[in-house]
C-alpha cells in the first residue's frame, strides 16, 4: 500500500488492514515462522498545534527463537507510534535538542506503509529475545525444578540411616 502521507493526515485518514508475516522480507532472518499475519491501522491527523502527524498501531505475534533455549516461542506485538511529518530533512530537530519520544517522518507522495509497519516491528523486536524464565526449559529456575536440591538429597540420606 502506497501513501500520500500528507494528504493522509491533512484530511484525517484512518486505514486499518491485515498483513501476512511472509511478506516482511527483512523480518525473515529474525523469525522462527512467517506464518501468521498482523493487524495494522493507520491514523491520520493535524494536531492541535497545527503539527500533521501519522499515528501508527501494528497488533499481533510473531514467533521467535529463544536465544537461550533455542526453541521457538510466541512473541507478541503491540505497537504503537506517532509520527510528526516534515517537509524538508532540516526540520527534524538534531539529536541534542531532541525533547524526546517523538519521531519524524518526511513528506512523501508515494510512502510504503509496509515499509514504515517492518521498520516499527524491527525496533520492536528483542536484541537477544528469551521465553520467560518460567517456560524456558534451558532456565536456571526450571532447571533447579528438575535437579534434586542439595538438602533434599541429605534428607534422603538421613532418612535411609534411619531405615537401617
Ligand atoms: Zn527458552
């Protein structure tokens, strides 16, 4: 899908889809499945201050590797960004005087939403993703599960003098 994304936010357009995982290209190598598919919905705005802005939600789950087990678990994704659009590269304030959380996109008559959508899902993706300790079966705390404790083993001993 191709946008005009000023015309987008100046007339307030709103477009909500689906989107199969296989068709994120760049997303392949960080994925253990491209099965699947993730809602997206597009807003489009002038905000008060007169700043046109493009809001953007990315809904779903993806399966990924776990790092430490390296089985594959669902991840899920929510996502959510708003864009300030600009019309030149020089209206993107610089690093330093950054005042935060907000991020920039430039005018375009012909933007790639799923583009933008595979953007968003890269930065949200885990550097080193990882099952939660309790379902990873190569985890400290599920292993000390498995493995008889020190004390119990004692206790066994104790007991098995006690028999004899
Ligand atoms: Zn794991």
């Amino acid at each position: 899908m191709i946008i005009n994304n000023i015309e987008f936010a100046r007339k307030a357009l709103e477009f909500h889809d689906t989107i199969a995982v296989s068709q994120f290209l760049r997303l392949h190598d960080a994925i253990a499945s491209d099965k699947g598919a993730l809602n997206w919905h597009l807003l489009g705005s002038v905000d008060s201050g007169g700043k046109m802005t493009l809001q953007l939600q990315v809904q779903g789950s993806l399966e990924l590797i776990c790092q430490r087990c390296l089985e594959p678990f669902e991840f899920n994704l929510d996502i959510y960004s708003k864009f300030i659009l600009v019309m030149n590269e020089s209206d993107i304030p610089s690093e330093d005087d950054d005042s935060g959380d907000e991020d920039y996109l430039l005018a375009d008559t012909q933007m790639q939403v799923n583009e933008l959508i595979e953007d968003e899902i890269l930065l949200a993706l885990p550097l080193a993703p990882k099952h939660d300790d309790e379902d990873c079966s190569a985890s400290d705390k599920v292993n000390a599960l498995k493995k008889p404790s020190p004390f119990a083993v004692l206790q066994g001993l104790k007991t098995g003098k006690n028999q004899n």
